[in-house]
C-alpha cells in the first residue's frame, strides 16, 4: 500500500472515530442525559437568576394548559402532540405556535414538563417523537399537519399561522435551521430560536448540513461555556464540542445585519443543561417576537438589554 493510500485510510479512521464520538457524545445529552438536569415536573423550580426578566420568564406563565395528540403515519413523527392554553377553546382570537425540534434520540415525552410551561405565555406549543431531527424534514412535515388540522380539532381556526416560531436544541438545532431554509414551509416561521445547535462542521459530518446565511427572520442562537459545548479544539480540524463559540460567531456573522440576531453563551454551562439555563430568555424572546410583549422586549432591545448586564451570560452580541 502506498503511502499516500495509508495517509487517506488514516485519516478516514480518525474522521469515523470523531463522527460516532459525536453521536454517541450528542446522544447522551439534552435534556435528559444527565439526571441533575433532567427536565422532570417542576424543573423550572430548580432554576435561579439575579435577573428580574430571566427569573420571571423561567416561570409557568398565566394559563392553564389543555393538552391534544394526532397520531401520525409516518414512522418517526409517530405522534403531534400539542400543549395549549385551556382559554383557547371558547376563545374568538388565534393563538401564537411554537414548533420545538427535539435533540437527540429525545422524543417530546421525554421532556414533556417542558411544554406546558412555554404555553402557559400563551403559545400553542407542538411537538413530536422522532429522536433524529437533523435534517428538519419532520419538522417541515409536523408543520404541514399543523397547517391542514382536522376540522373537528379543537385546535381548528385558533391558530396564528402569521405568528408561528420554531425553536431546537442541539441536533435539533441543526434541524431548526434546515427547517426554516431547506424547506417551502419554512417560510412561515416569523423567529427562531437554537440552543446549542450542532456547529456546522459536525452538522455536515452528521448529515445535517444547513447554511446559516439564508435565515432571513429574527433569531437568538445560545450555547454552553463548557467543555461539552466547546472542547477548545478548532472545530474544523478536530471534534469542537458541540457548539462552540467560533462556530457561533461564524453562523452570526453569516447572517445579514438586516435581520434582527441575537447570541450570547450561557457561563459555565455544559450542553445538557442549556435547556433548562435558556428557558427564560428563549421565552423572553418568542414573546416579544409573536406576542409583542414590550416588557419581553427589554431582555434585548438596546443598550440597557437586560442580557447584557446578566451575569449568568457571557459572549453578548446583538444588531438592535
């Protein structure tokens, strides 16, 4: 064997040991992967902030919560679930939607605490089973059945379809992004939201390869300082983490300044918990984006941004 031959084995070898490190790595993460963290009933009891917004925001909010599924036929979806305000039903006004992309090999049962807590601002909050959301093709198909509901749902004529956002954490966070740009349907989204979304390299690796610079509508992307989130290593030449900073200035950066962007790391925190860590400012931001709540506003909105004088986020930077 030549020795250029040995070189591509080699390096072929190197790049298959870091693809199934990641997948094994990402697999063990959100939400549930670490038990201290894991978003069980009342999680958002456990969580803590100097902050009046962010601390606010963490919280359930003023509605009581009526929950709907649809069994789906495609093998992955397996079922649409729906959280939504109980007023809703004998309401005569639309509500906002929100469409969360699950992490890794994470159906929404496992976190489903998690759901009820967001509608409780007001939202219908849909999401489904499948665990490898990636490429956002489950995404794109949930919000076609969401689009065509059933005439004798519950849910029927209540729906804000002008005022829909998508949020996804790590894996789905790739899949938030391939969601709103690879698919005609993403263009119904008015915001999104990742937490700890797999940097573009990996992403690419995995199968899931988006292109940051075609979002064209607000969005607030967050990470971990920690290690599992940035390893230190160039994410371009070795396994980076899942979501490191270069990355994340890379894929803000890549974004026209004329579309409203948002990112910032949470400090000293590790991948699996970047769920329950950004739950108020990922709140903060659907409902300043599709409910227009002023007060929500303040968490980004100029040079007294609650964000950036929050000492539970480090790495700040914003275009409003």
């Amino acid at each position: 064997m030549s020795k250029a031959l040995k070189i591509v084995w080699i390096m072929l070898g190197v790049l298959l040991v870091v693809v199934i490190a990641a997948v094994l790595f990402i697999k063990s993460m959100m939400p549930g992967g670490d038990t201290n963290n894991a978003i069980t009933e009342g999680y958002y009891k456990r969580f803590q902030s100097a902050a009046p917004l962010e601390m606010k925001y963490a919280q359930p909010g003023s509605y009581t919560i009526s929950y709907t599924e649809f069994a789906s036929d495609n093998t992955a979806i397996e079922k649409v679930r729906v959280w939504y305000p109980q007023e809703l039903t004998d309401s005569n006004r639309s509500w906002p939607m929100i469409l969360v992309v699950n992490a890794s090999g994470t159906p929404a049962s496992a976190y489903a605490p998690f759901f009820p807590r967001l509608a409780s601002w007001g939202f219908v909050v849909v999401g489904n089973e499948d665990g490898q959301t990636g490429t956002g093709e489950t995404a794109s198909l949930t919000l076609d059945f969401m689009l065509n509901l059933p005439n004798d749902s519950v849910l029927a004529g209540k729906i804000d379809y002008d005022s829909m956002g998508i949020i996804g954490y790590s894996q789905g966070g790739a899949g938030a992004i391939c969601a709103v740009t690879n698919y005609e349907n993403g263009a119904r989204y008015k915001a999104m939201f990742t937490g700890s979304a797999a940097y573009p390299a990996l992403a690419r690796n995995m199968g899931w390869e988006y292109d940051a610079s075609r979002i064209t509508i607000p969005y607030f992307m967050v990470a971990g300082t920690g290690k599992s989130d940035d390893s230190g290593n160039d994410p371009e030449k070795a396994y980076g983490g899942v979501s490191p900073l270069s990355a994340q200035i890379a894929n803000y950066n890549s974004i026209s300044d004329a579309v409203q962007k948002v990112r910032a790391r949470a400090v000293g925190a590790e991948h699996e918990q970047m769920l329950m860590r950004s739950d108020g400012y990922m709140t903060a931001w659907m409902l300043y984006q599709l409910r227009d709540d002023a007060q929500a506003a303040a968490v980004f909105i100029g040079e007294e941004a609650e964000i950036l004088h929050n000492d539970n986020w480090q790495d700040v930077e914003k275009n409003q």
